[in-house]
C-alpha cells in the first residue's frame, strides 16, 4: 500500500497521522507476522530514536480499531500483522516458529460450528494449526 492509503485508513479510523503510525504500517506490510521486538527495530533503523513505550501504544491503539490484528501461538511473543476481518487463520513451524497464513476452512464467520455455545452468540474461530515448515523439513 502507498502512504496515501494508510494516511487514509488513519484518517478513517479518527488518528492523527504520525510518523511512528506509518513506520509501524509500513513494517507490517514488508514483514506480517512480527513480534514487538522487531517492529520496533524496524521503526527505530526508519525513524531513528523512537520509545519502545511509543511502540506498544501505537500498536495497541491500531490493534483496538482492527487496522491490525494481534496473534499469540502457543510459546511465542504476540506478532502482529496487517491481514484483519477475513478470520483467516495461521500455521506455525515447530522447528524454526516461522508463521504463515491459511485461508477460512470453510470461508463464513466463524467457520468451525462447536456443538454447543454455552449461550454465546459467536463471531470468530481463532485457529492455530501446527507442523514442520518445507524449509526445515529437509
């Protein structure tokens, strides 16, 4: 995506338009699925001096209005990626914890019935599949 367009997808959600706004975008866009460590470093080697503090509450803010989406495998730091409201699902490497996206089993929120509910009216099936990478598997 060109600047413009995430100018204007801050712009719609009600964000001022910052640098460190951008930065993060833009980092999420070359390399999905990254944890805070190196988005910050990837804001940092951009920008120059940005707080870590500064980090968190971007992606926290972007997180809250779904710009981005938040994931936590099982033993691994929450990564955050760019590909929201399609309840796309992911698989992730045993060996190397690389993590790849996997489209809807079925293509409908959610896409997994459960048997019962327990009384909620559900929105999205969260899915995490496991397995070996083909880079590690040879």
């Amino acid at each position: 995506m060109s600047t413009e367009t995430y100018e204007n997808l801050l712009h719609a959600n009600n964000l001022r338009v910052t640098a460190v706004r951008l930065a993060i975008l833009r980092t999420l866009e070359s390399f999905p699925h990254s944890d805070t460590d190196f988005i910050i470093g990837k804001v940092r080697k951009e920008l120059g001096s940005v707080s870590t503090q500064a980090v968190y509450n971007v992606l926290s803010s972007l997180c809250e209005i779904k710009v981005i989406r938040r994931i936590e495998p099982a033993g691994s730091n929450a990564l955050y990626e760019l590909r929201v409201g399609d309840n796309h699902h992911h698989v992730v490497c045993r060996v190397c914890m690389a993590v790849q996206d996997i489209d809807c089993l079925v293509g409908q929120r959610p896409c997994l019935q459960p048997s019962d509910t327990k009384g909620f009216i559900l929105d999205e099936a969260e899915i995490t599949f496991w397995g070996i990478c083909p880079t590690c598997q040879t």
